[in-house]
C-alpha cells in the first residue's frame, strides 16, 4: 500500500455499511443495515437470539456473502491483505480452548504476530515488543508462563484479547466475550475494553446479551434484529416498554403486567 493509500485509509472510518441485506439458507437474516463506527469508539452490539449479530460480524470479516449492500473497511470495499490485518475477531467460542492443551499464556499471544510471512522465521524483535506490550495491557504479566488450562475463565477471556492485541489490528470484532466469566472477572473485562479505546486508540464493535454490562461499558449501542431497530448513546438506551415497541412486539394482555415484562426481558436477555 502507497503511503497515499495509507493517509486516505487512515481518514476513513473503520466501518461503514450500507443497505447490507444477507440471506443464510434461503432465509433474510439482515435487511437494509446501515451504520458507520468511527476510530476510537466502543460499540455495543445487542440483540435477541437469531437476531443476526453474529452473521453481521461474519460477513463484516468477509466470511459471509451479502445479497445486496456495501461494506467498507477504512475506506475500502475491496481490501487487501493490509486492511483485513488492522481487523482482529474474537468469536464466540474463542476462549473454550482444548482442556488437555499444552501451550503457555505467552505461547498463546505469540500466536497473534503470524501471517503467511514469517511464520517459519524465528520471533523478531517487533514481534516479541508486540507480545510484551499485549501481555501488559491485558495485565497478564504474573501469568504469562502457565498453561493456559489454568487460567480462571475472565483471565482466559484476556489472553485470547491478548492474542488479537498483539496482532497488528486497530478494530477488534468481540463476539459474546463476557460468557462464563464472574462478576469481578467482567467487570476488569470491561474496563480493560475501555481503556484499549482510551489509550491504546482501538476500535471495539462487541456483541453481549449482557445488556446492562455494556450499557455501562460503551459509548454507543446498536440493537439489532433483522434490522437495526436502535442506534444511540448507550445512556439513552430505550426501556424495555419502548424496546418491544421498537421491535414490533404488541402487548398480549391489555395491561402491561409483570409476566409481560418478564416475557419481553428473557427475549431481550435471549437466555
Ligand atoms: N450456519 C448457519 N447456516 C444457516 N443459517 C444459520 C447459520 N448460523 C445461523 N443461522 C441463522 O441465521 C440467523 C441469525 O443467526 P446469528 O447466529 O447471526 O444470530 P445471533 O444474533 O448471533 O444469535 P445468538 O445471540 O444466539 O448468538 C438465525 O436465524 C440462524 O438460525
Ligand atoms: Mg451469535
């Protein structure tokens, strides 16, 4: 890439889409979705089961065919290597690693610096500074030599953050990353997220059922089903009244009553 393309994808936003629609087994999973996410912002990503956030990561990541729409990377809707390399993606099931593995939290992050262009080359000195600054940020220097098998969930969650740290990506893609882990462990979680928007300059889009955690955590939340049906402050995030509105849920009994709202909170809440 010219150091002309470099300036003008460093201007462009990390993210745009446009009118994206995208069918998975003959099915209209997403329709006519449209957003943009600046540098430096954390986004929320919310919405019931089947409500399409991991489909739209996917084909964000270009895993996925859309039916119609744009997407843009940086400014880019045909990327090259360089651009898919600033994208870092923890999916949904990236810290269930193999119970009998042998590999250190080190190890693990190392992993994060390959590309099809030094993988048979011993560690270089850029390599190992990335590792360290990882391993740092994510505050996993006392344990950076133990298997990874002996990590607590939330400390698991963090190596697997590391990993994408220590690549070269600025906008990381984060699918249900609070799953499994305690109260203390999400919280730190969190504020680890936070601060990588802060200080470290990323861009975060994170997919949680955990709607009152990341309403707490991000600057702006996106509520997805089928389409976007909320996009805002994440302080102004609707209630649950308004929510079903928004969805298109009509009441079943004349009054709003308790076993109503509790209908709506486990469709919303998903589990
Ligand atoms: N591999 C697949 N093949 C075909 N259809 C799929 C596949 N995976 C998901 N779907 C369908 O796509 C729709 C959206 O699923 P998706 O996984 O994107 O939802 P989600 O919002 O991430 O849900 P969850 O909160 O449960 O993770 C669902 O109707 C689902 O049945
Ligand atoms: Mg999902």
């Amino acid at each position: 890439m010219s150091t002309v393309d470099l300036m003008e994808t460093s201007k462009n936003p990390p993210l745009k889409v446009e009118k994206l629609s995208v069918n998975r087994s003959g099915q209209t999973v997403l329709e006519d979705v449209c957003l943009t996410i600046n540098e430096g912002e954390f986004v929320g990503l919310v919405g019931p089961n089947g409500g399409g956030k991991t489909t739209l990561l996917l084909t964000i990541l270009g895993l996925l065919k859309s039916r119609k729409g744009i997407i843009e990377l940086y400014g880019h809707t045909k990327p090259s290597g360089e651009i898919f390399r600033k994208l870092g993606w923890v999916s949904q099931h990236a810290s269930n690693l193999p119970k009998n593995i042998k590999l250190t939290v080190k190890e693990l992050i190392q992993l994060g610096t390959l590309n099809s262009g030094n993988m048979f080359w011993r560690y270089s000195t850029d390599q190992n500074e990335r590792v360290d600054r990882a391993i740092k940020l994510a505050d996993l220097e006392s344990v950076q030599d133990r298997n990874v098998s002996n990590l607590s969930g939330g400390q698991r969650q963090r190596a697997v953050i590391a990993r994408v740290l220590a690549s070269e990506a600025d906008f990381i893609l984060l699918d249900e990353p609070l799953v499994g882990i305690d109260r203390e462990s999400r919280n730190s979680l969190l504020k680890f997220l936070d601060q990588l928007c802060h200080e470290a300059q990323k861009t975060i889009l994170m997919v949680s059922h955990d709607i009152a955690a990341i309403q707490q955590a991000s600057h702006r939340m996106i509520f997805l089903e089928e389409k976007i049906r909320y996009d805002g402050a994440a302080d102004c995030f609707p209630g649950l009244a308004e929510l079903a509105n928004l969805r298109g849920i009509e009441p079943v009994h004349e009054s709003n009553n308790s076993e109503n709202m509790l209908y709506q909170l486990e469709n919303l809440e998903g589990k």
